[in-house]
C-alpha cells in the first residue's frame, strides 16, 4: 500500500477542481495548470477532499498512486501559492539585469547572457547578485533555476558562480606547487 497515494489532497476555498475524461484541470488565484491522469488511476472529490485511488492492483498501478497523488497535491498548492527558488552569484563583476520578460547576466564570459522566461514564469532580480524564479508550476520553476544555475556553476576553488540560496559548495585547496627558491 502506498502511504502517500492513501492520504487525501485537501482543496482550498479559492482552487476549482475540474476532471474531464483522464485530464486534470486546477484553476487557482495563481494560475491554471492541466495534468494527463493514467487510466489505471481513478479521482474521486468529496467536500474539499480528493482522494487519488487505483483501479487495478498490478504493479504500474502500485506505482503510479503515490505519484499521481503527489503531482495533484504540487499542483494545487501551486496554483494556491506560487513557488519559489532563489539563486545567488558569486564573484568579482558578476550582476544581473531585469529588461521586461528578459533577464540579462554578466558573469565572467565575454558577452552578456540572456534568458527568457517561459510563459508561466517570473523572474526577478534583486540587488544585482540575487535571482528570484516564481511560478505555479513547481517542474516548470524548477527547471527555469536549474539552467540559470547551469550558465556557471560554482566552482569548487573560490566558490564563484550563480548557487541556489542556502546551497553548501564544498570548497577544494589550491595549487601548494613549489617555488624556485625551494629546490
């Protein structure tokens, strides 16, 4: 049995829950976000519970009810209350720009580095050095953070990079080399 899968999804008074056919729709002060539901998954809405119940006993079934119940639970609390991801940069001239939907990063290449955020998204910069990515879609913030992080990576020797707020970057000593003195 799965433990997650068994526990209901509570609605709250401002979400509107809508299953037509096997797609999911949620509808929010935040935004509306649509899920295809396997078959062998079957929703059933009592008061403001949902509960997330399979038809089958096979295994992608057992394996699809604790999943199932947990995107259902992520999105509604999405479109409830966005969700959120911080990056900080680290190092000598590193900054970032807001112009309109774009934001413009300057960190150590030779030319400035754009990105556009996907529909869905906002972005916001503050003080230069912190990025803020807020959206309904926790996969869609996710993924927006996870490749503004990837455009430098911190790296292990002085720490300078874009990190994700709170991230611990293990730290490596460097070169101890010997001098010509020495020999």
């Amino acid at each position: 049995m799965s433990r997650i899968g068994l526990q209901p999804v509570e609605i709250p008074e401002n979400v509107e829950i809508n299953f037509e056919g096997s797609v999911l729709n949620v509808k929010g002060p935040n935004g509306e976000i649509s899920r295809q539901i396997n078959s062998k998954i079957e929703l059933k809405i009592e008061d403001d519970l949902l509960t997330v119940e399979r038809k089958t006993d096979d295994k992608e079934a057992r394996s699809l009810h604790g999943l199932t119940r947990s995107l259902i639970d992520s999105m509604v609390e999405g479109v409830a209350n966005n969700f959120e991801k911080t990056l900080e940069m680290e190092g000598v001239g590193y900054r970032a720009n807001k112009q309109g939907n774009k934001v413009i990063l300057e960190v150590g290449y030779s030319h400035p580095v754009e990105i556009e955020a996907p529909e869905g998204i906002d972005i916001e910069v503050e003080d230069g050095d912190s990025i803020i990515v807020r959206g309904s879609d926790k996969q869609l913030v996710g993924e927006v953070a996870a490749k503004i992080r990837a455009i430098r990576e911190p790296e292990p020797y002085k720490g300078k990079g874009i990190r994700y707020k709170g991230e611990y970057i293990r730290r490596k000593e460097g070169k101890t080399g010997v001098t010509a003195t020495e020999e």
